[in-house]
C-alpha cells in the first residue's frame, strides 16, 4: 500500500493548475457569458462558489466530507447520482456525491446519446413513461441544457402500404400529443409522413427495395458523458462537496441504521469515514453489490444488459437525417454524430465485469448485417471507426429477454438511512433523482424544501442562445474560425470564455490535437483544471471522445494529451509516461476483445490491460 503523499507534495499541482487555467486579463470573458454570468466565486460564500471543477476543489470537497456530517450523502456519480446531488443541494441541504472512478465512466457515458420519449414503448402501451420522458426532452432541449442537447431528426422506413403507415403514424400522433402536454412547446418540430421519392431523395444510401415510404418524427441527442460531467460541475457550484476516485467500501452503521459510509481515496490510497443523515445508493447496474455491503438482500434486483454501438464516418452513409428500424429483438438507430454516425445497439444479458463492459465479433457483425440489410452499399468491418459497449441497469422480472425489462424506476428505503434508486432511463434522470431525494427528505427532521430542478440550468446553458447568435462576431474578435466557435459553444456553453481565454494566454492551446481534429489542446488543459479530469482516460474517452471517434481511437493524441495535463495536475516525466502506457494498453485490450467470438472470451482480453493509474 503505498502511504499517503503529504500536503505540501501539492504544491506543484495547484501552482501548475493555476498557471494553466487563470483567464488573462483581457475583459474577453464578457464576450460570450456578459458580466452577470459566471461570476459566482464574487459572490459571498454561503450563496455560491466557484464554477470550477478542478484537484483543489476536489481536495477541498475530501477535507468537508470528513469534518462534517451531511444531510445527504449520494453514492454514485452516473446521471442520476450527479442529478440527485444537485437536487439535493438546491433544496438547502447540506450534501455530498462520491465516485469510484471518474464521472458517467459506466453506464452514462455509454448510452446512444439520445434524449428521447422511447418511440417503441408506445407499442408496449407504456404511455405514462413515454410521456414522463417526452416532457423531459423539452426541458432539457429548452431550458436545462439547450448547448448540449440537440434535436436531431430520424426517418422511419415503411415496408407496407396502408396498414403500416396508419399505424405508426398513430403512434407518432400520439407521441406529438404528450410532448405537448408539459406546458411548453417541445422544441422540436412534429412528425411527417414521406413518399418513397421523398425518402430516396433525403437518403441516397437506402436500398432501393429498403421501403415503399416513411415517416419522419424529432428526438433529442446528447454527450452523455460531458453532460454528467456538467452536472456534477454544476452541483458542486451550488456547495455539493463532490469527488470522484473515492470508493465506498463498507457503509456505517448504528443498530439498523446506516450513518455513513466508510471511504477510500483512490488517488492518495487514503482511507476515513463520512457521516450522514441519509445516503442515497444510486450506482446504476452496481445496485446489487452496493446493497450487499449493507448486509441486506434488498427488495428488488437489476439486472445488467449489454448494448453495443459502432462509430463508422459520415460519408459512408448519405443521408440528411437519422434512421430508426425495427430488429427482431428490439430496434435499430442510425444516429448522426458530427462527422460520424452511430449504429446500435445490441440488447442482450451481462453477467461479467461491469466496470469493462466488452463486445464481441459477434456483436459487430449481428450491427453490420442489420444495417445492411436496407443500405444499398454494405458498410464492413474496414468503415468501423469505433466501437463501445455499455450496461442498462434494468429491473429484474419475469420476462427472460432484457428488451422486455422494466425501464421504469424504483425508490426504496431498504433500510433506516439508506435510500435506494434503480432503474429507469437516461432521459428522465431528473425524475429519478428527485424521487430519490423526496424519499430522503421525508426521513429528515425539519421541513425540507421541494424540488427545484426543473428550473436549474447547468452551467453554461444561461445566455447560451444569444452566444450562438454572435458567434460570427466572437470568431472574429479571437481570431478563432467559426467553425470552431460552434463546436466549443455546443460543449460548453457561454463557459466558451474560459476556453478562449486559455488560448489567448497561450496560442498553442488553440491547436487540434494529433489524429483528432476536432478537438482543442485547450479543451485537454481545461477538463484537467476545470472539468475533474484527474487520468488520461477521463480526458479521451469521456471530457472528449476521442477514444471512440479517432481513427486510431487516440493513440496518437495520448502522449500530446498526457503532457498538457501533466502541467495542470503536476505530473513528473514517469507519471505522464505511464498514464500514456496504461491508455495504449485499455486501446490494444478492447481493440483484441472485439475480434473475440463470445462474452467470456472477449470479458477476459478486455480484463487483461491494467487499470487506470489510481495512486499517485
């Protein structure tokens, strides 16, 4: 075990964080966000504090976890981890969210990227969660999070007349009429039905003998992992003490009831506890192993199922939308991705490592054949960019095919203290969290303020509109190409500023990095400083992802990467090689475990690349 760096070791990493991340003083940063946006750290310190997400706010959170007993104390920092934080924070509750690793580095960050009502639940009459989720879309499209989450429109193929066409227009109809009903517009246009000349037109790259007409109807896309990211950024600027890289490895408790939890940090090998009124378990297909630390069975199982997407270029598929079909299974989307398409996703049962969920040869080809079966020139193995597997935490049932899983959620207090979420969509995380944190509140003394969350940009959202609107002019002043402005307003919002800023301080942090254009070395210095980006892994594989877009899925962009975090976070010449080391390893092991024919071959390549760097 390696012992405890001293305080004065950080020395080096905050001067160093510091250097790299403070704005010059050029007045730039009202250029985007104006002067009454993102200045909360002029504020007094029981109303806001700093937006920045960086190692000394994570140490800072560590030292309050010990000191203090918290009201709330959240468990896992997945989208409805993150979201219950930030409920509970909001509310006046004093509160804590712990990560074992880094931010949606499981489920949430392995989605397919949608925000989205969940069309096919129609069919299985699940109206009441259609609806929850559609209401969520608008809000989140609208208020919540309108730079990062997008509309995006999908066509789907008819393959029958009349009958077809009547009844999944129905279902569209309807599917228009519950995004209407949260007393907002939805922010997005409704369905419309094609001819097959119309779709021929929209999608060149469709067999011929593919449809005989489609309809087309709105959803809504996402970066998972950058939203989650976000919400714990913005959580934690509302006073939640927030750190990833802390495990839970036992939980307190007095008689029956839970008190705390008992903590491991993973990046100082650093052990102590946590005391709590109430904490919340919300750690996603972990439920199970979470509960059995508390030495209870718990009332309800879920159950893990593995979906798989591939990342294939935009020019191999012509199309100016999305596409949605029906598989013998389940269904599946073709989702434009900038200058990508995602294909998924796979649906089938998981009982090995969750933490390196693996696909198969199996997989890619069962993706391959489905897609093109309505393309007229077949994508192959040479056209697959990327590939990335993910876990759906579904509630376990009767039905033993895990597309017919629950993806509804349950709250439980399987014990005094203890409050359980499980389940449920990545699209009504808000929900989630707040059930959770109602079933909390209610065990608390005192009256405890309702939810305020549906009225809780994240930050960057606030002035973003008008931002985007000036665009034009902000390029211009940075003599940055607009191109450019658009990519980094779409990721972070009127938080753009502290972007620019960087790269006016340092001209060279305004250069793509190597084999992913895409990408700023700016962005690299600023998930490090600002974002809680503490491993290469955090920086290319989910602050961006580049681990899944790039050619090479970033092989090339490590060691570049590597080095402007290493001047952030105080890295020696050893540490920096070696985080490079351990990502060229996880890119070989999951590029082997791709090439395996079953779940068991491919869990046991995967397992064999060593795990991120977890001790300085």
């Amino acid at each position: 075990m390696a012992t405890q760096k001293p305080a004065s070791a950080g020395t080096g990493r905050a001067k160093a964080a510091t250097s790299a991340s403070k704005p010059a003083a050029t007045g730039a940063s009202s250029t985007i966000g104006g002067a009454a946006f993102g200045s909360p750290a002029d504020a007094p310190a029981s109303v806001a504090r700093s937006t920045k997400l960086g190692p000394e706010e994570r140490d800072a959170a560590i030292a309050r976890l010990k000191e203090k007993e918290l009201d709330i104390l959240v468990v896992g920092g997945g989208i409805v981890g993150t979201g219950a934080a930030l409920d509970a924070v909001t509310r006046g509750l004093s509160t804590g969210l712990l990560e074992a690793r880094d931010w949606a580095s499981g489920t949430s960050s392995r989605s397919s990227k949608l925000v989205h009502g969940g069309i096919r639940y129609l069919e299985q009459l699940d109206f009441r969660l259609v609806r929850e989720a559609l209401i969520e879309r608008g809000l989140l499209l609208q208020r919540i999070a309108p730079h990062l989450v997008k509309p995006v429109r999908f066509l789907y193929p008819l393959k029958k007349r009349v009958f077809e066409r009547i009844y999944i227009g129905a279902g569209m109809l309807l599917y228009d009429v519950f995004s209407y009903t949260g007393g907002r517009p939805p922010g997005v246009p409704h369905h419309r039905h094609l001819s097959k000349r119309q779709v021929m037109r929209a999608i060149p790259s469709l067999s011929n003998d593919a449809l005989v007409g489609g309809l087309t109807y709105y959803d809504a896309q996402v970066d998972d992992a950058r939203y989650v990211a976000s919400l714990a950024r913005t959580a934690s600027s509302y006073g939640a003490h927030v750190a990833s890289r802390v495990k839970v490895e036992g939980f307190i408790k007095v008689g029956e009831r839970v008190v705390g939890v008992k903590a491991h940090d993973l990046q100082n090998d650093e052990h102590f506890e946590i005391r709590a009124k109430q904490v919340v378990n919300a750690t996603g297909v972990w439920t199970d192993d979470t509960q059995r630390m508390v030495g209870e069975r718990g009332t309800f199982k879920v159950r893990a199922s593995k979906g798989i997407h591939l990342v294939v270029p935009r020019d191999r598929i012509q199309s100016a939308m999305g596409m949605i079909f029906r598989t013998e299974k389940s269904v599946l989307f073709v989702i434009p991705w900038g200058r990508h398409w995602l294909i998924g996703t796979t649906d089938t049962d998981w009982n090995l490592d969750k933490a390196h969920p693996a696909a198969t040869a199996a997989d890619i080809d069962y993706l391959l054949e489905h897609v093109n079966s309505v393309l007229a020139i077949p994508l192959t193995r040479e056209d697959v960019e990327g590939v990335y597997a993910g876990l759906r935490p579904l509630l376990a049932g009767e039905s033993d095919q895990t597309s017919k899983l629950s993806r509804e959620h349950i709250v439980a207090h399987t014990v005094p203290g203890l409050v359980v979420v499980a389940g449920g969509k990545w699209t009504t995380y808000r929900i989630m969290a707040k059930d959770a944190i109602d079933a909390a509140a209610d065990a608390l003394d005192g009256r405890v303020p309702p939810s305020t969350t549906q009225d809780i940009a994240l930050l960057g959202a606030e002035g973003y509109q008008a931002a985007w609107n000036k665009r034009s002019k902000i390029a211009r002043a940075f003599d940055v190409h607009k191109v450019r402005i658009e990519h980094l307003l779409n990721r972070y919002g009127t938080m753009t500023d502290e972007l620019l800023d960087l790269i006016r301080a340092d001209a060279s942090l305004g250069e793509p990095l190597p084999g992913a254009d895409d990408y700023l070395a700016a962005e690299v210095v600023y998930a490090a400083s600002h974002e809680g980006a503490l491993h290469l892994d955090d920086v290319l594989a989910r602050r961006t992802r580049i681990s899944i877009e790039a050619w090479d899925r970033g092989v090339s962009a490590a060691p570049v990467a590597a080095r402007l975090m290493a001047g952030v976070l105080g890295w020696d010449a050893a540490r920096e090689q070696l985080e490079v080391e351990r990502y060229l390893e996880r890119v070989a092991a999951e590029r082997d475990s791709q090439l395996q024919p079953d779940d068991e071959s491919a869990d046991r390549v995967r397992l064999g690349a060593p795990d991120i760097v977890t001790v300085d």
